[in-house]
C-alpha cells in the first residue's frame, strides 16, 4: 500500500491516562502503515486546572482515586513502566498551576511544536512523559522543560526561547483548536478518517480501524487491475474481431479491388 493513513493524536503531558494510551498505540501502530500526528494540547487559564475541567466536567476524589488505582493495574498488565506521586503532592502541584502565568501543560506543549522539524521531536514527547511518570517532575518548570530538551540532544535554551516566540504559541493554540472542531471528549483521543477513539481502551479499535482501512483499499486497488484486465481482454477481442471482419470478408475484399 503507497498510500498511509494520518492518525491525529491528542493528549496531555500530565495524564496518566495519556502516558498509558499514547505508550501501547505506538506498540500496536509500529508495523502499520500509518503516520502518527502528535497533537499535546493544554488546559488554557481560565478553564480550569484539571483535565476533566477542560471539558466543563468535574472529577470527584473517590473518581480520582479509582482512577489511579485503574492507571496501575494497566500499566502492570501492559508492561508499562510508571510512577504516580501521592495525592498530597498532587495538590501541592495544582495550587502551583493556578498561579502560573501560563496554562497547565502549555510550555511543554509549545516546547513540542517548536522542536517540530528538527527530527527529535518524537524524542522530546516521549521524554516529557517519562519526566512526569517515571521522574515526577513538573514539566511546566521551564527549568525541567530545558532538561529534558537536552537529554534528547536539543539546545535547552534554544528551545525555551522558542516557546514565547510567535510559532510555537500559535501552533499550541491550532492543536487545541482542532482538538476542539473534531469534538474529542477527552484525552487520550486518535482520530482516524473523522471517527473519534477516546480513552486508552480503546487502542485495539484504533488498530483495528488502520488494518480495515488497509484491507479495504488493498482490495479496491487488486479490484481495479482486475476492471483493467477485462477492459484489456474486451478491447483485445474485439481488436481481433475488427480485423478479421477487415480481411475476411468476400464482398469488403471486392470493395477495395474497385478503389
């Protein structure tokens, strides 16, 4: 198959759910034809502090504690290597953000888009995940994002002063944007041709989705040499039968005597 298929996907940088989801969908993408348009968003000022806020929800402590206990038996079932601070950090990490001048995750987000093109960008999303779940680090600290920056080979500080640059801010902003016109719930969210997959259950779907779009257009291309070697054959044979009505026929024979 020529042609790949474009998975747009979105999460956020401090989502254990995110770190999960996006950690498994590159395993079950790896051997598919696909490319994977990473899209970190963030929380802008003003709609909240947490990721349920986002989307004008709220998230009790018993939910966010089912929901830590629920991280762990995934990444334990799939091999993933995490770390999740206590709730009382966590709290401590939330007044933090209320303060920042910027949105929750919108630094690490910009410093993404801003290595874009470099060839490392992949590198340094990665890397931002496994600063938050393995090394419990913020990376809205500009100090951590420069860090990290250098750990995959980047300049730190060349990064850091494109995240307050023009570019790196608007592309931040398109990603939230589309993230909002394409409707996604939440975060993990891939989208595949329109259709929305949210959560990091849903991964086999997205897999799934690829390899049925791969089938299908395997058998329309085998579908359209099929059509050309009829229509080949058609025009043979009556090539042929032109011809032999041409050659063999008595009275176009005594037609041509006469010219």
């Amino acid at each position: 198959m020529s042609q790949r298929i474009k998975v747009y996907s979105y999460s956020i940088y401090h989502s254990s759910n995110s770190y999960i989801g996006i950690t498994l969908a590159e395993k079950a993408l790896q051997d598919l034809p696909v490319d994977i348009e990473r899209r970190p968003i963030y929380i802008p000022k003003g709609r909240g502090i947490k990721v349920a806020e986002l989307q004008g929800r709220n998230e009790s402590a018993l939910l966010s504690s089912y929901h830590k206990e629920d991280c762990l038996r995934w990444a334990k079932k799939y091999g993933v290597e995490i770390r999740l601070k206590e709730y009382e950090e966590f709290a401590r990490w939330v007044k933090r953000w209320e303060k920042m001048q910027f949105g929750r995750e919108e630094l690490p987000a910009r410093a993404y888009y801003a290595a874009c093109g470099t060839g490392k960008e992949h590198l340094l999303d990665a890397a931002f995940f496994r600063a938050t779940y393995i090394d419990l680090l913020d990376v809205n600290d500009e100090s951590v994002i420069k860090k990290v920056a250098d750990d995959v080979g980047l300049d730190g500080d060349r990064i850091l002063n494109l995240i307050h640059g023009e570019a790196a801010t608007q592309a931040a902003v398109a990603a939230l944007a589309e993230f909002e016109q394409f409707g996604c719930p939440g975060v993990p969210t891939w989208v595949i041709d329109g259709e929305r997959f949210w959560g990091k259950d849903r991964v086999d779907w997205v897999a799934e989705k690829v390899r049925n779009m791969v089938h299908s257009v395997q058998n329309l291309q085998v579908s359209d040499v099929d059509n050309s070697q009829i229509l080949i054959k058609d025009f043979l044979e009556l090539s042929e039968s032109s011809l032999s009505k041409i050659w063999l026929d008595p009275e176009e024979d005594e037609a041509w005597k006469d010219l």
